[in-house]
C-alpha cells in the first residue's frame, strides 16, 4: 500500500521489475556458487570470501553483517507501528479506550521494541531447529493471510475507512473494483509519509519497498544448518523470488484498483479495515515482521560466527567464536543483538531504510563479481552443477546494484563504498594469509597467458628496450645486496634469480628443488624484489646456466642480459645474517639455505668454466654484467647520507684492456651507458650523479672528443659530466709490450666491431700495463658509490681463459663495487 499509494501503479510495477532483476541476477550468481561446492556456515559471506579471498570477504562480512542488524532492527520497528497502529492510545488522547491501551512515545516504542527483540533472542538462542519450525508455522499463518486477503478484495463491499490524523480525520474509500479508482492511481503522486513527516520520492519509496526483497539471502545464511545446501539453496531462493514476485505484482493491481489513494498513502494498516477477518490479517502483519526480524537476526549471527571462525579480525571477534553443545553459536547470536539494539534507537523505520538497502545492494554487487570472477578465471574447477547464467548475468547484476545504489542515496552508497574501502586496506595489511585460494591469481594467470600470447617478438624495438636480467645466485646468504642492486638495474623489466644444483636426478628418487622453492620465494618476498625464481638440476654449474639461458621466461619475456658475481677468492659474507629483514630474534638462521662456503672448501666451478659461461652467454647474444664487491655495498648509507657532495657514478665507456682500439661509441660502450643511466633512473639512485671518464692521448684533440661525446650524450637523453683523463704514460706501458712481442697491434686494426679482442690481445696486455689502469680509475675522486667498466670479450683459445679472468681481477682490484659491462645488442635510440 506504501509503495503504490505514493509511486502509483506504473512506477510501483516498475520499482518491482527493477528490484527483481537485481534480486534475479543475484540468485542465479547465488545458485551457481552454492552448487561449485560444501558451503559451511556464513552464507553471502562464504561464497565471497572463499571466491575473492579474505579481503574482499572479510570486509563484505562485516556490511552484510551489518545490513541483517539493521534489517532486523527495520522489521523490529515496523512491527512496533503495527503494534501501536492496532492497539496504541490515539494521539491526543491522554487515556486508552476499548483495546487502545499502549502509550505512544520514542520511549514506549522503545520499549516495545526491545521486548520483542527479545523474543526474537530466545528462539534464536534455542537453535536452528526451532527457527525452522516457528518459520514454517508463520509461513502457513502468512499464507492463510494472504489468501484471506485475496478473497477480501473481492468479497468486501465498498466502504468509507475513518482515518485519524492528530487533530484531522480523513476519510479513505475502498471502492471495489472501480476503473475510475484503478486510473486515478495509475500515475505517482508522491507525499509527505506521516510516520517521519518526510516527503517521499521515487528512491525513498524504492528503499523501503526493496527491503521487502532481501529475504534471497535468509536461506544462503543458513548454510551451515542445511543438510544439503548445494541442493536446498538454489531451489528454494529461486522458488521464493519467483513467488515473492508474482504476489507483489497481484496485490498492486487489486489495490490500486479497489482503493483510493487518501486510503492508502494516510493508512498503512488498511488492509485490517478491508479484510472479510480483521483480526487474521493483524496476525498476519504481525507474524511476517516478526519472522523477517528472526531471519535477518540469525542471519546476522551467523556471518559474525563464520568470520570469527576464520580469525579474520584477530582476538576483536574471539568472543563469538562459543558455541553451545548442540552447535549454535550463543554468543554470536547475543552479540547480534545487542548490535541490533542499539539500531533500535534511531526510532523510525524509514529512516534506516535507505541504509540497510545499500548494505544489502552492495553485498549483493560483490555476489555477482565473486561469480563473475570465477567464471572470467575460466579455472577447471569452477564447475557449479547449475548452469543458468552467464557473465553478462553477472555483470547487469552488479551494473544494476551500483546504479540503484546511487539513485536510492548517494551519500550512503559513498559512505558505504569508503567504509569498504577502509576495511579492505586494513585486512590487507592485517589480516593473517589464508589457504581458500585466491580468485586475484587465477584472473592474472588468465590475464598474462593472453597478454604473453600477444608480446610478439618480432615487433620488437629498440626504443622501447628494457633490460631482462637473469641473475646467477650460488647461495643467497653472500649475494643479498646484489640480488638488490639488480633490482635496481632491471627497470620494470624481467628479473629471474637462477640457481644451479648439482645433482643427478637419476640418482634422485625425487626432485630436491621443490622443498627449496618455498625458501627462495620467501626470500624475495623478504628482500622485497621483484623477482621470479628459476631452479635447475645439471651436471655442472655452466650446463645448468646454459638450461636457465634457453629456459627462462616465456615468449617476449626472455632474459636478455646474464648477471654473475665475480670469480676471486675472497671469502664470502653472510650477508642474510646482517640484513634488517633477517635479524628479529625468530629468525637467528634466515630461511632454509646453506652455510656460506669456508675460505678453504673448494669451489664449484673452476676458472675456465667460469669463464666458459661468459663466453656461453655471449654466443647466445645476451649481454654481461660481472659484479665484483657488491656485497660491501651499503646502498642505503651511501645514497642517504647528507654529505655533499652528491654520491656519484664513475662510467669509464672504453675498453681499457684495449689502449689500441679505444672507442666510446660502440655497441658495447652505449651498452655500459645505458645499464649506468637505468641504475641512475632507480628511485634510489636518483641523487646520484653520473661522470664518464673520457681517455685522452696528446696530439688526439681532446676537446673535439669532448665535444663529440658530449653531442652523443645529448640525442641519447642521459645527464653526465664529462671528465678528461689523460694516460698517454699509461698506454705507453702498452705500446713497450706490444713491441717486445712476436706480433703487434698492426695486424688487427682491421677487426670487426662485434669481435673486439682476438688471442693475441690478451697475451700482448702486461700485467705491468693493467695494474697502472687498475691506478689510473682509482685515482679518479671523490670515490664512487659504483663505477661501471667495459668487460672485453673472452679470448677464443679456451687455454687463455685463466689469463683472461687474472686480468678482470688485477684490473678491478681495490675498486670498490664494480661491475664490468659487455652489450651485444643495440639499446640506445634518438628516435622520438
């Protein structure tokens, strides 16, 4: 009567259609997820959380926790009016007359309130069992009701029906079947509802009526009381809308066409004064608010036992985890009510209204994406037995409750979208993990096999590079600051930390890197990177990083550059131990890694083979960074001191093993500057400053280089200061050698720039001549945080590996953290 009375017929039919197919969206979003598996106790609450993880669920927990305490409190107040409506003193009146006996006041509805909240407690602290017999006796007393009712429209003979308003009496008709009746309320006339004195409109009349259709959820919140809810659920939700929907529908038309619109915007009782048995249909009224308040009671105790159940808000709900012997969680249901009674003092149902029926269109919302996601995750599993939806089902659902959401009131769906919100950041970051899988990881597993099948590599360019890195970690405990200096270096790009076992499977009689990816992955999520772990079985270490060079990444996402630690014979340093990450008292011994190596056990890889992998990854055309000292490398004291000047870069972008073929613009060298640029272009390099050492001999123009390199830094976008450096004594060193040998330098001018060192180089390069160029980068002050040298190419006679590898070392000697560069592929563009 509430709804035709002040929309009419057209808008009340069409408030119905919308509202139930938001309803039937939802149920068919409802049905699918409760047949896709065992549901336990929590209803809504349980699909969510199960589908969207403990985020999503949690935070939707505690709204549709607080949507069923509201409802409850809703229906509590509305049987209240009815109460008063039929037995209360008449306003101005001081004494009852007859069966009007009740005082009116906020404080006696109140009273009256909390009685039969009361009542509602003690048949939900019995149990299930005797809410599901006491429903089913209201739901026969409501049907008797409703069939009297039915009669009573056609069985009454038209009369006038006294209304008393304060001092006014209207007077409303039920006229019968009349067409002049039925046009009159065809069309809304929207007025002042005289229990809050507000004026009604369409959102407002929608709010109250749409919270005559939010019992879908009353059977999907028993869950845990069902014996079969996989079966019970979807027949009995769709059952009950279906019929729901068509009563409704009945009654508007009976009405609108047998009642006047004074009649029924000024009595929301009427229905007493027209019925063939007045005191039936009062049962009646009082029977179904009674029930609603009882479910949404139960219903609301239920989602806060499921959510203390599964520790969510940590020790704030361990209250409610009690139960009775039987099972029924007592306490979750007395904490409901007090919840519920405090709800009672904001006095008049209408002014609760729009909020409970934004919890509920939000809690409703987040069924259809749980169902969405699930269906968009395409995962083998999701195999719900009932089949009628689809996820343009799920997407109008969720569409439709987010627009009436904003419609009914704006300013409750924000408050109730920032409520969320609040409570979803706060369970992220507080609450524990969980083992109910996570629908985020099945969507991005979905997601990036269809992204990667679209990375094509044969549109790759050069503009658009990044550097794709596949660091070599024998053991984590003496590499913990380089795994974050490339971290540094990666720039958005691929990161995979590889690591080599050397063992035979054969051997095996099972895989002996599965326990240890649990440790590996622990320990990128500690030293916060962001990195994928790759592991391998093979013979020796340079058959298992060839494997890691073939294996790793998928289509576009390949490593394109090979990191190394440096191959001396420096003791290694636990550096896990002396990480913050690592030193709470729990964790003495970090993760489940090995000891580092002592000063005298063997290595496991000698010289040559480590020398072999450079020259591997070379042929593979991958690029080389050979990192020498990282680990004294404390990034956050040297980038964070407030020391002046700023901490700086030293790139030398020659090949200083190389005096006679000294360029600055070859592949290689762009290479170096660009790695030197990335790291400076990490948020916590960017105090840093660049300087580029430019190796000048008299007679050469120094200036035009300088001038040249200078232009060269320009079109490539990168801010450094030039630095001049003469080492005319130096290359003199060289020159002195080369004449002393049986060959000379004559003879390779010619070379390919790809090929920049032959045998003949290594040999005609004195150790004499290395330490002085090892003195010369060292000289260069203030000291770097890092310095970046060019890494020549492996001679080709493996025989020369040894000597190759002695001249890294004596070169790098004393530098501090180094990192030696050697860039096969082009990285640099001038292009827009």
């Amino acid at each position: 009567g509430f709804v035709v009375g002040h929309a009419g017929l057209y808008q009340a039919l069409a408030m119905f259609a919308v509202a139930y197919f938001i309803i039937g969206m939802t149920v068919l979003s409802v049905c699918a997820i409760a047949t896709n598996g065992a549901l336990d106790a929590g209803g809504a609450y349980y699909m969510i959380s199960r589908a969207l993880g403990p985020e999503f669920g949690g935070s939707i927990g505690i709204m549709f926790f607080l949507a069923n305490v509201c409802g409850s409190a809703l229906y509590v107040l509305g049987l209240v009016e009815a109460v008063v409506d039929s037995f209360g003193i008449p306003p101005g009146q001081e004494t009852g007359t007859g069966i009007h006996v009740l005082p009116q006041s906020y404080w006696y509805e109140l009273l009256y309130g909390t009685v039969l909240l009361a009542l509602c407690l003690l048949v939900c602290l019995v149990g299930a069992s005797i809410y599901a017999k006491a429903t089913f006796l209201i739901f026969l007393i409501v049907a008797a009701v409703l069939g009297t009712i039915l009669v009573s429209f056609f069985a009454t003979r038209p009369l006038k029906v006294p209304i008393f308003n304060g001092t006014e009496t209207d007077n409303g008709s039920f006229t019968g079947f009349s067409l002049k009746t039925l046009r009159d309320n065809l069309h809304g006339e929207y007025g002042v509802d005289y229990t809050t004195g507000q004026m009604m409109s369409f959102s407002s009349v929608f709010a109250v009526m749409f919270n005559g259709c939010t019992g879908i959820m009353a059977g999907s919140n028993m869950s845990g009381d069902l014996k079969r809810p996989s079966y019970s659920i979807p027949r009995g939700t769709i059952s009950a809308v279906l019929f729901t929907y068509l009563v409704y529908n009945l009654l508007a038309f009976l009405m609108c066409a047998t009642c006047n619109r004074i009649l029924l915007q000024k009595d929301y009782g009427f229905l007493r004064d027209i019925s063939i048995f007045p005191p039936l249909v009062t049962v009646g009224i009082y029977a179904a608010t009674l029930s609603a308040a009882m479910s949404n009671l139960i219903g609301a105790s239920r989602i806060l036992y499921a959510l203390a159940r599964d520790d969510l808000f940590g020790r704030a709900l361990a209250l409610a985890k009690k139960t009775s012997a039987s099972g029924n969680p007592v306490m979750a249901v007395i904490l409901s009510w007090l919840v519920v009674q405090v709800v009672l003092f904001s006095g008049k149902l209408n002014t609760i209204a729009s909020v409970v029926t934004t919890f509920f269109l939000l809690v409703y919302a987040t069924v259809n994406l749980a169902c969405l996601a699930l269906e968009w995750a395409s995962a083998p599993n999701f195999r719900p037995t009932f089949r009628y939806f689809t996820w343009h089902t799920c997407l109008l659902g969720i569409a439709g409750c987010c627009v009436m959401m904003f419609l009914i009131s704006p300013v409750s769906a924000s408050a109730s979208l920032g409520f969320l919100l609040v409570l979803l950041l706060a369970l992220h970051y507080l609450s524990p993990s969980s083992t109910w899988g996570y629908i985020s990881q099945a969507l991005i597993f979905h997601q990036v096999c269809a992204y990667l099948l679209m990375l094509d590599v044969r549109k790759d360019h050069v503009k658009f590079w990044r550097p794709q890195m596949l660091l070599m970690v024998q053991n984590p405990r003496g590499s913990a600051r380089l795994i974050d200096f490339v971290n540094d270096l990666k720039k958005s790009g691929l990161y995979v930390l590889g690591h080599v076992e050397l063992q035979d499977l054969d051997m095996l009689p099972s895989d002996p890197l599965q326990p240890q990816q649990e440790s590996w992955l622990s320990l990128v999520d500690k030293l916060n990177v962001k990195a994928f772990v790759s592991l391998t079985l093979a013979p020796s270490v340079r058959h298992g990083v060839r494997q890691l060079l073939f294996t790793s990444g998928l289509g576009g996402m390949r490593p394109n550059t090979l990191v190394l630690g440096f191959y001396d014979d420096e003791a290694p340093q636990d550096g896990l131990a002396r990480h913050p990450a690592f030193t709470s008292a729990r964790e003495e011994v970090p993760l489940g890694f090995p000891p580092v190596r002592a000063p005298t056990a063997p290595k496991l890889l000698s010289a040559r083979e480590y020398v072999g992998i450079v020259a591997d990854a070379l042929k593979m055309l991958r690029n080389v960074l050979l990192a020498r000292q990282l680990e004294s490398l404390d990034k956050a004291w040297e980038l964070r001191r407030a020391a002046s000047p700023p901490p700086t870069i030293h790139v030398w972008p020659v090949n200083l093993l190389r005096p006679d073929s000294a360029r600055y613009a070859d592949t290689c060298s762009l290479f170096l500057l660009q790695m030197a640029c990335v790291l400076n272009m990490a948020r916590a390099w960017r105090r840093a400053r660049l300087r580029l050492f430019l190796c000048v001999e008299a007679g050469t123009m120094p200036h035009a280089q300088e001038e040249k390199l200078r232009q060269l830094l320009k079109d490539l976008r990168i801010q450094a200061q030039i630095q001049l450096v003469p080492w005319d004594a130096i290359t003199r060193l060289h020159w002195q050698t080369c004449q002393r040998s049986p060959g000379g330098p004559a003879e390779e001018e010619e070379e390919e720039e790809g090929v920049v060192n032959f045998p003949t180089n290594t040999t005609q390069v004195s150790d004499e001549y290395v330490c002085a160029a090892n003195k010369l980068v060292l000289e260069q002050s203030p000291a770097p945080t890092v310095r970046f040298l060019y890494l020549p190419r492996p001679p080709a006679d493996t025989s020369l590996y040894p000597l190759y590898l002695h001249q890294l070392e004596l070169l790098t000697r004393g530098l501090g953290p180094t990192v030696l560069v050697h860039g096969v592929s082009a990285v640099t563009s001038t292009q827009l």
